[in-house]
C-alpha cells in the first residue's frame, strides 16, 4: 500500500481543529465587551426609570393610582421577561442574535417615548393649575403602552445574555438541562404565586423536593415584602416629590426624579463604610475581618424597610399639612426632607438584596445555581405586581369605607397617603417575624456554607488528581 503524505498531514491537521476541548472563549477577553453593552443598557434604562413617574405625571396628566399601576407593572415586566429571554437564547436564537434582537427592541422602546416627547399630539394638553387635568386619551395610552412593551422585552433578552457572556460557554446538552430547569422552576412559580402571593423561597436539586418545598409557604426562607418598599419610593415617593418645594438656593430646582440617585448614594455610602471601615478595622483588632451574617443583614434590611414606611408617612403628613395651610399644590417643606426615606430604601437593597443573591448563589445545591439569577429577577417581579395589588386593593376599599381615600387621584393633599405607609409598616413587621419565626432556619450558618465549599473543592481536586 502506497503511503500517502498529504492525506496524512490532511487527516491529522483536521483531528488538531477537531480537538473536543478547545480553548474556551469569554473570560477576561470578554469583559471590556460586556460592560460597554451593560453600561449603555443600564445608562438608558435606569436614566428612563428615574424619570418615568415624573414625566408621566407632568406630561400625562396621569392620576396617581394609574401611574403606580403602570409603572410597577412596566417593572415587573422588565425583571419577568428576563426568563423568557434566557428560554430563548439557550433554546433557539443563541446569545448573539437574541442579543441583537433585544437591542433593538430596546431602541425602538426609547424611540416611541422620544415621539412622545417631541409631539405634542401624542400627549394631552398639559396642566394649567395642576389638578384640573385633561386625562390622556386611549390611544394616546396605547403608544405609551407599547414603547413599555419594547423596552420590557429588550431587557428581558439584554440581562441574561449580559450574564452569560462572562462565564465559560457550556455544551448544549447542560444549556438545554438550564432550560428545561427554568421551565420548570416557571411553572412551580406561577403555581405558588396563584395559591399563595404573599412569600418567595429557593430550589431544591431534586424535582420533588423542589416541588415540596415550593408548596408549603409557611417553610419558605424569605419574604418579598422589603422590595415592594424600594419600587414604592420609585413612584410614590417621586410623586410626593413633585409635590414639595425643589428650590435650592435662589434658583436651582431639583429635579424630583434626582431623588432615586439617593438610594443609589445610600447603598454606595454603605458599601464604602461597610468593606473599608468595619472590615478594615475589625481585622487590624482582632486578626479576623467580621463580617455581618446573611440573617444579621436581611434582619438589618428588614427594619430598614420598616423605618423606610415609617419616616416616609411622618414626612408625607407633615407635606400635606404645610400645602394645605399655604393653599398651594406644591407644599413648601424642602425637597431634602425626602432624602431620609430614599436612602434607606437604598439601605434595603444593601442588606437584603445582596443577601438573598449570596443565599441563592451561595447555599443552593450546585445543580440548580444556574437558576439563581432567575429565581432573584422573579422575586422583584413578583414584588412590583403585588405592589399594584396593594395599591389597587386599598384605593378600593378607602373609597368605599373612608371620607378620604389614602392614594389616588391627581393631587396628593387630597389623600391621606401616610396611613398607606403605616400599613406597608406594618407589612414590613409581619415579614420581619415571619423570616425569624420560620424562615430564618432554612438558613445555613455562613462558616458551615464555607466549610461544604472548601470540601466540595478538595473532593474536585481529588477526583482530577485521580483522572489525571
């Protein structure tokens, strides 16, 4: 037989490409990438979120109960839809495309709400004195609706694929084990949230399990309380903001949707304190950085949301009473007096929603963490529509059984919007005992989670020296 030289360089050069381990992509290459594309989405959403109450409010003319339906319902959409993107990414259209797809939905969400902006016809006639309003018209609402829609499903197709990009790329056998968990964790969901709406809880790796811990409410590890309490100062609380005095000085105004980068400073104010002053220090004492336990932070968070109602109400009486003695729709009390209340909804975020991530991505069995973000972006969007309950719920019943209702309407001094705070309050109790009744004990100690760590790598490095 005739040895062929080239046939064997051929067929070895094609066994070298099809090497079944090839060097992975992403990684660091990757980052400079996926921040530019996560910068710009976030850029753009989070500047549309701080001043969509504001705009619908002064440019709609919308009332109050209205625009909080709207805007919790656009919010919870938005972290809702990032399971059907990540569905449809692993399933069908791949990261890039569902990437690209996403984008432009975005773009095109922002582009209907410039239209709306930049045509008058598009709004209804603006406000003389702000409470004799001209209501906006169906179809006026539709094009609303629909820049919400675009917007809701380009977030729901960027968050995922952001994520994704970072990590090493998977096989398709285990990306489609990710979906068919995602379906199923879906679902379980839509089952829970239907039998009980009041609570939200974790996975189990197992099937049955995952499906018997879901249907006892009562052993669920966390409630979704605190987060109604950061999408509330997000509407309402900019609400009370376009109705205080924003004058700073002798002419600078205040935008009122400014007051949601207080949530932001309080959270970063926060972390600065929190990593380079306790950690610091508590380690150059005692030789041991102490660090706050995952129930220690989301206690701290649960009563921050407490405090957040609290403060919020007692601000919110002393506006009304100082806008009613004055006659005027705008309250002379200074804007800066809400700033209490905006930063210790960003506290809330601080403690409790870092915490629940840490829990999910830290104390979940390995085969279901791919789900964790997931489970996260669910926990707010449920959030945002029971906030719309709420507040559907008691506009409903003030209306009937008060003289004055506690929110609704297009002028806050008409309401008695502090008693709706004292109930949120008292919300925020009943979680707070209900997490360290009950929940608080599916909680494993943070030294235990990092000694299974330490073991689960020890076992991994044993088997590879065996492999090897």
């Amino acid at each position: 037989m005739k040895f062929n030289i080239q046939k064997a360089m051929a067929e070895g050069s094609k066994s070298c490409s099809d090497d079944p381990s090839p060097k992975p992509r992403g990684g660091w290459r990757a980052v400079k990438y996926i921040l530019a594309n996560e910068t710009f989405e976030k850029l753009a959403s989070m500047s549309v979120v701080a001043n969509m109450t504001v705009y619908l409010k002064t440019k709609y003319n919308m009332d109050g109960l209205l625009l909080v339906n709207d805007v919790s319902i656009w919010s919870g959409s938005n972290s809702f839809t990032s399971i059907g993107g990540a569905v449809v990414s692993d399933t069908w259209l791949g990261r890039y495309l569902t990437l690209l797809f996403a984008s432009s939905s975005s773009l095109m969400g922002m582009v209907i709400f410039t239209l709306t902006a930049a045509v008058p016809k598009l709004r209804p006639p603006t406000c003389i004195d702000q409470i004799s309003c001209v209501d906006p018209k169906l179809w006026q609402l539709s094009i609303v609706y629909a820049g919400f829609a675009f917007m809701a499903i380009g977030a729901g197709g960027i968050r995922p694929c952001n994520i994704a990009f970072g990590a090493v790329r998977h096989h398709n056998e285990e990306r489609k084990s990710t979906t068919r968990e995602l379906l199923q964790l879906v679902v379980l969901l839509v089952y829970i949230f239907a039998r009980d709406s009041a609570n939200w809880g974790c996975l189990r790796s197992d099937q049955h399990q995952l499906a018997h811990r879901f249907s006892h409410p009562d052993r669920l590890p966390f409630g979704i309380g605190c987060f109604m309490t950061m999408d509330q100062q997000n509407t309402i609380g900019i609400l009370q903001a376009i109705q205080t005095n924003n004058t700073m000085g002798s002419s600078f105004k205040v935008p009122p949707g400014w007051l949601g980068l207080s949530s932001m400073i309080g959270l970063a104010i926060w972390i600065f304190i929190y990593e380079m002053i306790w950690v610091l220090q508590t380690k150059r004492i005692t030789g041991k950085a102490k660090r706050l336990s995952m129930v220690q932070r989301i206690n701290i968070g649960l009563v921050c949301a407490m405090a957040c109602s609290i403060v919020a109400a007692v601000i919110e009486k002393q506006r009304r009473k100082a806008a009613l003695q004055y006659g005027s729709f705008q309250s002379p009390m200074s804007i800066v007096m809400l700033l209490p209340q905006f930063s210790l909804s960003g506290l809330v975020e601080a403690f409790v929603a870092v915490a629940v991530m840490e829990y999910l991505t830290t104390q979940l069995p390995e085969s279901v963490r791919t789900v964790a973000g997931a489970i996260f972006f669910i926990s707010l969007s449920v959030a945002s529509f029971l906030n719309s309950i709420l507040v559907n719920i008691v506009h409903q019943v003030t209306k009937r059984t008060a003289k004055t209702t506690w929110l609704g309407g297009h002028d806050l001094n008409r309401d008695k919007l502090e008693n709706f705070y004292y109930l949120v309050a008292a919300i925020e109790a009943l979680n707070f005992i209900y997490f360290n009744v009950f929940a608080r004990r599916f909680i494993i100690n943070d030294s235990i989670v990092k000694t299974e760590s330490s073991e689960g790598l020890h076992k991994n490095q044993d088997q590879t020296s065996e492999v090897a």
